[in-house]
C-alpha cells in the first residue's frame, strides 16, 4: 500500500484523462455511463467517482452511491404482508442512509477496475478507506451514515476478501446473478433452437405464436425521446411490482443513456397496433453483454407472453453478435433457467454504524431478505 493514494471525484469533468484507459476492462467504470450516473441518477442516489493513484500515476478506477431510502415512494409493492411492514420500518429507521461501495443499480462484479495487478489485501484495505472518507464526508454535512455495503463479488473473490479487511463484515448472499454462457457452436437463434429439449423447443414455439402481431423495433436516440413518458409508465409499473426496490429511475434516464452511450446502448421496443406495450434495453459490454431495465404493459404481457419473448430475443441478439455470455441480472430466476441461463452465487459484505445494530445484522438481514422459491430448469438436450 506504499505511495497508493485515493481520491474521490463528485463530477466526471473532474475524472484524470487516463480513466477511460485503467477502466477500459468494465464500460460501467468509463465516463459515457458515468455521465448517465450524473446527468440522471435516481431522484434518492448520490454518486461518487474514485481514482487509485500510485505515484500519483492513476491505476484503479471505483464507484460509490449513497442512497436516501427516506426519499423514495415504495421499497416494492409485491408482497403486501405483514413481513413488508416490518422491513420497510426498520428500513426507514435504521437504514435510510445506505452507502454501497459498487453499483447498485446493476448485478455483478463492477465496483472496481485497475490497470495492474493489486492484491486482494490492497483492494480490502482501500475500499475501506473509500467508505471511511465519504462517510467523513458525509458527516460534515450532519448525515450519519447507517448501513456500508460492499457489492457484488464473485466467489472466488469473496474468499479472498475475508481473509482481510472484510473478515469482521458480515457477507451475504442475496438471489443469485442469472448468467447465460453461449455455446460457442450456436451461430443462429436456430441453432439455439434445435439445441432444445422437445419441452422447451414447444416452450419456445408456443411463446412465438403468442407474440404474433407484436412489432419489436430499435428505438434511435429521437424515438427514445418521443417515447420518454410511455417508456417510463412501463418500466415504474415493472418496478414498483418487484419485491423490493431501494431507487427508482429517473424520467429521462433512457434518452440520456442513449445520448452519452450511443450504439453501445439499445432499446428495443415493442409495438402492437402502433403503441408501445413493451421494450427492453442492453448495454454491450466487450464480449458481455448485459440486460438493463424493461418494462411491459401487464395485460399485453400476460396474453402475449412479453416477457418470454423478450428473454428469447435478447438471447438471440447475442447469439447473432458473437457475446460470449449474458448477464441477466437478479429477478425472475425459473422463467430465465428455462430459456438457458445459470445461477451463479454472488457475496456482498455490510455494516452497521451502530455496534448494536451491527451485531444482530445476520439475524435482521435474513428476515429482510424476500424469500423466493424457485426451481432450476435445464432446457438443452444432454
């Protein structure tokens, strides 16, 4: 850790002209999606952009949010019960000021990107620092902090962190991240096809057929806009039914991510007698690529099979592009095994401020966490 330094930026005109560069591994860690986090950030998130300088030379680029819970509308109105009310009181009492070193509006492994190897003690130690300062930061301004936390790792990263400065955090393990590896062989969706059991080659025919009539359509950067309002009402209407939400986006957050991001970020909409009922967006990610938000009109959704569709046309887009796999994300786990994709299991690390609190953090996490069932389906042939 000798001559390594950290600074901690506010705006991306700030950012040192190397940035791109020590994060050209992650698009999620370079300015174009950085300027989206600052230009249209949820209403409740603040961001924070950080450089990891030796010798003053940068070599590791991080993100950090702080996220206000006590702005937001709904922490997520599926699962209307008594175990809701519970969370969102000790939500609103005792974690309405949460710091997540990482990305929380997204799954995976993207809080961090450097230019050269560094130890995974380092790492441990200078995302500790990070917190330390902007909770200091913070401070000044008369906000305590209640709840850091550190997101999202693979395993065998998480094991490594606790041997370090993460040993005394508590590490959980929330749904896992759905992450489809394509078959290298598979050139064409009909080769994805063919590559079927014949329950889910009838899956997929029956999902097709159900989708007649619907037009799917790349929205350009004027569509998008045109479009704003209606692509809004689609994706709040997905999002305040998900089981739990800690933000929601801004009005304008697609047309300024397609403004900053251009062919590296499409949105697909879906059309049936000429209105939009539904869209999808991705972000290319070197040869990732990664599902962003959607949205869908529910009654559309359920007679045409939207959602379905829109897994299998993702898939295809990947497939035809030559990606190697697809991140999928955290939410409807059996509907996304049945078209392909995997669970792999991720950690994230968290503590209280108060020593109180922190100490029953394992016990009152668990009763936060919703609980889902599911079953994992395996839709190829042997």
């Amino acid at each position: 850790m000798e001559n390594i330094t950290i600074k901690i930026f506010t705006s991306v005109n700030q950012l040192p002209q190397t940035w791109d560069e020590v994060a050209s591994i992650n698009h999620f860690l370079q300015t174009p999606y950085l300027k989206v986090l600052e230009d249209s950030a949820p209403t409740n998130m603040e961001c924070f952009f950080i450089g990891i300088f030796e010798n003053e030379q940068l070599i590791g680029t991080s993100l950090a949010q702080y996220l206000d819970i006590n702005k937001l509308e709904s922490f997520g109105e599926r699962d209307n019960c008594f175990k809701t009310s519970i969370r969102n009181f000790i939500f609103r009492n005792f974690a309405s000021h949460t710091l997540f070193l990482g990305n929380n509006m997204i799954t995976g492994q993207n809080g961090y990107a450097f230019s050269k190897q560094i130890s995974f003690k380092d790492i441990s130690t200078l995302m500790i620092q990070c917190a330390d300062e902007i909770i200091a930061y913070f401070k000044k301004k008369g906000i305590k902090m209640h709840i850091i936390s550190f997101k999202d790792f693979y395993d065998e990263c998480s094991v490594e962190f606790k041997k370090y400065d993460f040993s005394h955090l508590y590490e959980f393990n929330t749904q896992p991240n759905m992450i489809f590896n394509l078959h290298p062989e598979w050139k064409t969706k009909e080769d994805y096809v063919a590559s079927f059991t014949k329950k889910y080659r009838d899956q997929y025919k029956r999902a097709h057929k159900k989708f007649d009539g619907i037009q799917v359509k790349e929205l350009t950067l004027e569509e998008v806009i045109s479009n704003e309002e209606r692509i809004y009402e689609l994706y709040h209407y997905v999002a305040k039914n998900a089981p739990f939400n800690t933000f929601f986006l801004a009005k304008d957050h697609f047309s300024t991510f397609k403004k900053q991001c251009g062919e590296t970020f499409r949105i697909f909409g879906y059309f049936l007698n000429d209105v939009l009922v539904g869209f999808h967006s991705i972000l290319q990610n070197g040869t990732v690529l990664e599902t962003y938000f959607l949205g869908y009109d529910e009654e559309i959704q359920k007679e045409n099979m939207l959602y379905l569709n829109m897994l299998y046309n993702m898939t295809e887009f990947g497939i035809e592009n030559n990606y190697k796999k697809i991140i999928f994300g955290r939410t409807a786990l059996e509907i996304k095994s049945s078209i392909g994709a995997e669970p792999v299991l991720m950690s994230g690390f968290i503590y209280h401020s108060n020593a109180i609190v922190d100490k029953f953090l394992p016990k009152i996490f668990k009763k936060l966490e919703p609980d889902v069932e599911w079953k994992q389906r395996h839709p190829f042939k042997e």
